[in-house]
C-alpha cells in the first residue's frame, strides 16, 4: 500500500509541475508591465510626480511579488518571507505632504525595493529557462505529434515550418512514413523529458526566488526586532490577563471562602458555652469549607503550572488532558528530552485550548493529539473529524494560541475545509537537552 502511495506520489508530482510552471510563466506579463511603470516612476521623481505616484505602484509591486513569495512557497517547497522594512513613526503623523515624503524615503531606502524592481527585469528571461522550461517541452512535444497526425505537409506547403527538430516536414506525410514515426519519437521524448525535468526545474526556480525576493540581513534584522517587539507587548498582555484571572479567582473563590470561616469561627467562639451543639454544627461546615477553598486553591495551583507538567513532562500531562476530555483522544508523544519549562508550559496550554475548542466548537467524535520533535523544533498536531470549516479569525482562541507560542518564534496553521477533518499544527523551536548516558 505504502508503495503504491508513492508511485502515485511520484507521478503527480511529475504531472503537476509543468502546470505549475505554466502558471508561474503567465505572471511574466503583469511583471514585464509593472516593470515598465516602476521605470516611468523612476523617471518622474526628479519632476516631483514621481514622489507621489511611486509609492503606490512600489504597493503593486509588492502585491504581485507576495503573489510569488506564496506560490513559490507552496509549489517548490522554498518558504520566502516577507522582507520589507518596517513603516516609520512619521508615515502616520504630521501633515499629508510630510507622510508622504517619509514613506517614499522609506520605500527608497528599503533594499527590498530594488530587488523587486530586479525581479521584474530578470523575471521575464529567467521563467522560461527554469520552472516555465517543462510545460514547452511538453506543448513542444505534442506539437510533434501533431505534426504526425495530419499536419505536417500542409504547413510545410503553406511556407510555416520546414523542420521538426532534425526532422523535415515540408511534404505529406503519406510520401514519408518514416518522417511520421520521427516526429512522434521526437515529440514523445520531448513530453518525457518535460515531465522528468519539472520538480528539478521548480526547484531551480524556488532557489533563484529565495536569493531576489526574500530579505536581506539588514531586512531580516529589522523584522526580528518588530517580531520580537509585537511577540514581547502580546507576552505582558498575556502576563497581565492571567494575574487578573488569578486575582479574580483568589478574590471571588478561596479569599471569600476564607473570610467566611473566619466569621464562622467567630460566631463558634461565643456559641461554645451558650450553644454546643450549634457550634458542632457550625464546625463541621467550616470544615467543608476549608475543604472547598484547599480544592480552589489546588485548581488555581493547577491552572498556573500543573504538577503533573512539572513532574511527568508534556507527554504525560497531555495524556492527562486527554482522559479527562469529553471526546475520544488518542495522544501519541514521540520527544527525546523534555523541553525547557517556559516552552513546555507554553505548548502544554496551546494543546489544552486547543482540545477545548475542539470539544466545544468541532462536533468531532474523536481527536488525534500528536507530538514530536523534528528539525530542531517541537510539532503538535490536534486532528479532529469534526464538520471542519474554522478558521484563524473565527474567534479570539487561535488567535490567543498564536499570541501564547509567538513569544518562542512558534507559529500555528489550520487546514479546516468543510466537512472537515480540522488539523491545527503549531510549531515552537527549541534545542533539547541531550539525553542522559546510561
């Protein structure tokens, strides 16, 4: 079975790169004309116009190349991100003409303006040679059959085309019969040959993406500041929510717990001589009480850090969510070491969200939970065959999720179609310690 999924495999990959190819050589044409527009901008800063209107087709530059960054992304297996500069305080304060002259010096100064304007003068005589180069050996090769078919003595007579190839195809075929097998020969190797080279030359393609449209040092520099800036102000925010919570939960549970018994244990001072059975009574509700407020305060204990967390690890304390789930969760733990704590804690928290949106949100009948650590970085994956159609911006959990596991450079993806299943994979990096020599 696993080896007729990878034939299978194998030939889809091979069907769908000259296609994707194909599709990747028609955005030559919207890049060859925003090209032409970049230069007439260019050309117009001097005049002051150029101010004003390279600004906005800089924005359409940047439309089409994150068009490329994603189907690069997607079709060759290269991630590009998102390389430009961050916008400067003056863009949005002071007057129009002052925003204006900001955010063109910044978009002049930002190196990835010019390698996009790179991009569109290479793009056009780059494609055809590497990831468009399948798809016309292909078209290439059923033209010679085409050729084979019925058409080669027409053309040939109406002056179009002498040569197939090495082969000459200036008279009918049914004076050549082996001119008719050549060009169905040539023309089959040439399919051959495109749908063999297409996964080699989108790869070809992807690195040459890589180099030209992602960042810089300085780019990738400035990014990692604004991430690391956004990730910090989400991490207090985050921090302060939960010490409201605790506040609220000390305050509303074990605090007003406590303050009762203290008053029922002063109304127990002045019954013990007038009334004793009633302060027996009054003892032994205090007693539950006290009871009560040592669970709250368990729970509270429990919801900060959980004590099978730090005494089992993520594997055990994942599977102790799953016991108490409402749904059939099936937990399967694959990591060498146990992370460092923050990180635990924070992937601890994103899978326990993660199964409550499920139990409430999903109507699944079962939930697979998977974790594991590959390239350098904790997996977890929460598949469910609920009805499916979530999404990141449905609700504010995700969202909390992403916020929660971006303090760690972790980053969270959903596939959720209609009808289901929903697959919510997170990914935190992090080394773990090497294991102990026994």
């Amino acid at each position: 079975m696993n080896g007729e999924l990878t034939r299978r495999s194998w030939v889809m990959e091979r069907a769908r790169a000259p296609w994707r190819g194909f599709l990747l050589s028609l955005l030559a044409t919207p890049a060859i004309l925003l090209g032409v527009l970049f230069s007439s901008s260019l050309s117009l800063v001097g005049a002051g116009i150029g101010v004003l209107i390279l600004p906005a087709v800089v924005a359409m530059v940047r439309g089409l190349t994150d068009v490329y960054r994603a189907r690069i992304t997607e079709w060759t297996g290269h991630r590009i991100e998102r390389p430009y500069l961050p916008d400067r305080p003056a863009e949005s304060t002071g007057k129009a003409p002052a925003r204006q002259l900001a955010r063109f010096q910044r978009i002049t100064a930002d190196p990835a303006t010019w390698r996009d304007y790179a991009w569109l003068v290479a793009e056009p005589l780059v494609v055809p040679f590497t990831a468009g180069l399948p798809a016309m050996l292909i078209v290439y090769g059923f033209w010679g059959w085409n050729l084979t078919a019925w058409a080669g003595g027409v053309f040939g007579e109406l002056g179009w085309v002498d040569y197939y190839t090495f082969i000459r195809v200036d008279e009918h075929y049914t004076d050549g019969p082996y001119r008719m097998v050549g060009t169905a020969v040539v023309g089959t190797m040439f399919i051959v040959a495109g749908l063999l080279l297409g996964p080699k030359m989108l790869d070809v393609y992807g690195r040459w993406g890589t180099r030209l449209l992602g960042p810089t040092e300085k780019s990738r520099l400035a990014l990692r500041v604004r991430h690391l800036t956004e990730s910090r102000s989400d991490a207090v925010d985050a921090s302060a929510a939960e010490l409201r919570r605790i506040e609220r939960d000390l305050h509303d549970g074990a605090q007003a717990r406590l303050v009762a018994m203290g008053m029922s244990l002063g109304a127990i001072e002045h019954l013990l001589d007038k009334d004793p059975e009633k302060a027996r009574i009054l003892l032994a509700e205090t007693r539950a009480s006290s009871a009560k407020a040592l669970a709250e305060l368990r729970d509270l204990v429990r919801g900060i850090h959980p004590p099978v967390l730090a005494d089992r690890g993520i594997g055990d304390a994942v599977r102790a969510i799953a016991l108490d789930h409402p749904l059939p969760v099936e937990v399967t733990v694959d990591l060498p070491a146990r992370p460092e704590p923050p990180v635990e804690s924070a992937v601890y928290f994103a899978v326990c969200e993660m199964l409550t949106n499920t139990a409430k949100h999903s109507g699944a009948e079962r939930v697979w939970v998977e974790l594991a650590y590959r390239n350098g970085a904790i997996r977890v994956s929460v598949t469910d065959d609920g009805r499916g159609g979530a999404s990141l911006e449905g609700g504010t959990g995700l969202r909390g999720i992403e916020r929660r596991i971006g303090t760690f450079d972790g980053v969270l993806a959903l596939s959720s179609p209609p009808g289901g299943p929903t697959i919510a994979t997170l990914e935190v990096p992090c080394a773990l310690p090497a294991p102990p020599v026994l």
